[in-house]
C-alpha cells in the first residue's frame, strides 16, 4: 500500500553535535518523529510525522504501570555514493508481529514500518552521519496509551520512531574495535520458558537493572546472562545475543527455549560463518566449560552481536570475583571479520553478496 503521512516541520531545530566523533549512543536525537495511533474499531490510523519533542501523557496510563509495549532496533546507513539504506528490515517486521502477538499489541499491517521508516529519514536526511563506524539508529516502538488500572490489554496504542545519529555502543566512536570487560550475573536471570525473553520489550530490560549495576561495580561494560533454571548455561549480553569460540567452534545459545532475542545481526553472524565454512553451533554452553577453556587456552574469543552493538569482541569475562581472559584479551580475528564485512555490507563499501541491503527510496 502507499502511505503518504503528513508532515509537519519543526519550528525549534535541535542542538546539533559539533563532531561526528562526539555521537556516542543515542546522546542526540533528530528534529522529527512518527506518530501513529490505534484504536479499536478504527485499527491503526492518522500516520503522521511532526516535531520530535515532549508530549503528554496521562500519569493513569496503563503502559506507565503495566509496561504493555514494545520496540524494535534498526539502522540506516550512508553509502559511499550518498544513498542511504536500511538492513535485512524484513526481518523487523518479522520480529514484531511476533514480539505484538505476546504482548496483546495489535499488529502493524506488514509494509507500514518500512514505509513509515523512509518516510521520516527522508525529512530528517540531513541529519545523517557520514563517519566511519556511525550510522542512524532507529528506535520504533508501540506503547498502550489507556486510562485504566486494569490488568488487561489496552484499547488504544501509540507507534512511535525517533532517530538517532550515533557511533558504537560500547567502544570508542572511531570506527574501530576494542574489547569490553563483561560481568557473569549468577544470582538475577534476565528470562525464563513461557516469558518474554524472545520478545522485545522493556520490562526485559528494567528487570536487569540491578544486574547491570553488579556489572559497573565489578568495572564490566554489561552483564552476561545465564539461564533461570539451573545458572548454568549462557544466554544472551544485556544489549545484544554472544558468541563463544573455543577452538575452532563458534558457539551461540539456541532460540528453542524462548528466552533468547532472536538478533537480526546473530542470524547474519550465523549465516556469515557457514558461508565462511566454520564449524557454528546454535547449542547450550556452560559457564563451567568456558571457565576451563580460558585457563586451558581454548577460548579464542567472545564477541557480542547486535544493531546497536554490531559486533563488539569482549577481552574479559569477571565471574564471581575472577577475571577470565577470553584468547589473547585483543581483538580476535572472527570478529574482526564478521565487523569489516557486515558494516561493510551495511554501508556499502561491501558488496552485498548476501542481498541483505534495502535502498531507501526518496523519490517524490
Ligand atoms: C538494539 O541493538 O537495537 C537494541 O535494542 C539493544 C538496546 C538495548 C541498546
């Protein structure tokens, strides 16, 4: 379907940073935003892009005490002719139907987010950054927006984008890799079989507060979580899935038990390493056996994936009160790799081999 939202311009442009170099991660935040509201009835309508800025919300809305939302994570990226492009998005749209389906949201029609997506990059193009190791993250979310403290799901929502001009989440905003001290969390978990962890939402986050606050004592940039029943098997970093290579295996946690986000940039990671002709697992793996292959020198690297973190090589795991060194604590070479040809790919000074790359279409 063609959607044709309306436009209103900002009359107070934002504070822009002076250098790409000073993005960080969504520290800025361009002048527009989507709104889209839903209503039972009338489904979703009224598309519409305006000033991105505070708006009202009834201190009785339900999301502010029940948390029924959600959102996704996608980035657009400037190729070398000046075009820009958008990342395996289908897989998005994907991921959302089955993030609403848990959370009572409705569904968006299938084609909305893209479009809704050019359209908004489109008015706010020029705030796209052109630096190596930047790109626009975009931050869609739905909200329920329902004057009511019953424990049901709302009857009016809100699909909300904002965009962000940023660099890496973690490491320094020079387009480079450096490596990152994870904590081991063994006391909170962040998912259980039959919640949310495969969904994308933000009480899975909330709820790894005092997790990540174990992490930034122990000096760790994030938390590597381990699964609720036993804390024994390693499942995902707080911001993004984690592969373990030992020898020659690289090892990710499964999707089957539900408590694993389903990462777009973990199933390229996935795809990538086969095409390579590495030997990839999606199996359980054990603390206790990564423990023993860092003191036995089998453990050749760690790296977290994810859009915001892309790919981000971890050079100490902390585990209750022990550091373990992953391979040489440097930069390992698989991730090194997957990082030139992914963002390559996504930027366009690779060729995309894997027809991952969607074009984002401005013509009037
Ligand atoms: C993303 O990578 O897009 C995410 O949503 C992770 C976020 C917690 C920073």
């Amino acid at each position: 379907m063609a959607y044709n939202f309306t436009v209103e311009r900002t009359k107070n442009p934002k504070k822009r940073p002076e250098s790409e170099t000073q993005l960080g991660f969504a520290k800025y935040f361009t002048d527009h935003m989507f709104v889209m509201d839903y209503d039972e009835g009338q489904g979703w309508h009224d598309g519409r892009i305006v000033p991105n800025e505070p708006f009202l919300i009834d201190p009785a809305s339900c999301v502010l005490h029940y948390a029924q939302m959600m959102f996704e994570g996608m980035k657009a990226y400037r190729c070398p002719d000046g075009s820009i492009q958008i990342f395996r998005p289908e897989m998005n749209v994907q991921r959302m139907k089955k993030t609403n389906e848990r959370m009572c949201i409705p569904d968006l029609p299938d084609d909305l987010l893209v479009a809704a997506v050019e359209q908004l990059i489109k008015v706010d193009k020029d705030w796209m950054p052109k630096l190596k190791g930047t790109a626009m993250y975009i931050r869609p979310f739905i909200f329920g927006d329902e004057v009511s403290f019953s424990v049901l799901p709302a009857k009016h929502y809100r699909f909300m984008i904002i965009l962000s001009p940023t660099g890496s989440y973690y490491s320094a905003n020079d387009g480079g890799l450096s490596t990152t001290r994870i904590y081991v969390e063994d006391e909170y978990v962040r998912a259980a079989p039959g919640g949310t962890g495969f969904a994308k939402v933000g009480g899975n986050y909330g709820g790894g507060m005092r997790a990540s606050k174990n992490a930034m004592k122990n000096d760790c940039k994030d938390v590597l979580w381990l699964d609720a029943a036993e804390h024994k098997y390693v499942e995902e970093i707080g911001t993004s899935n984690a592969f373990f290579k030992i020898n020659d295996e690289v090892i990710t946690a499964p999707l089957d038990s539900g408590t694993i986000l389903p990462g777009i940039t973990r199933d390229s990671v996935i795809q990538l390493l086969k095409k390579w002709g590495m030997k990839v697992s999606e199996r359980k793996l054990s603390i206790d056996d990564i423990v023993e292959a860092s003191e036995n020198g089998s453990l050749k690297e760690i790296f977290a994936s994810g859009t915001a973190a892309v790919i981000s090589p971890i050079g100490v795991l902390n585990y209750k009160g022990k550091d373990y060194t992953v391979g040489d604590g440097q930069v390992g070479e698989t991730a090194q790799k997957l990082y030139d040809t992914l963002y390559g790919i996504q930027t366009g000074t690779v060729e995309d081999f894997m027809g991952w790359t969607y074009p984002l279409n401005f013509d009037e």
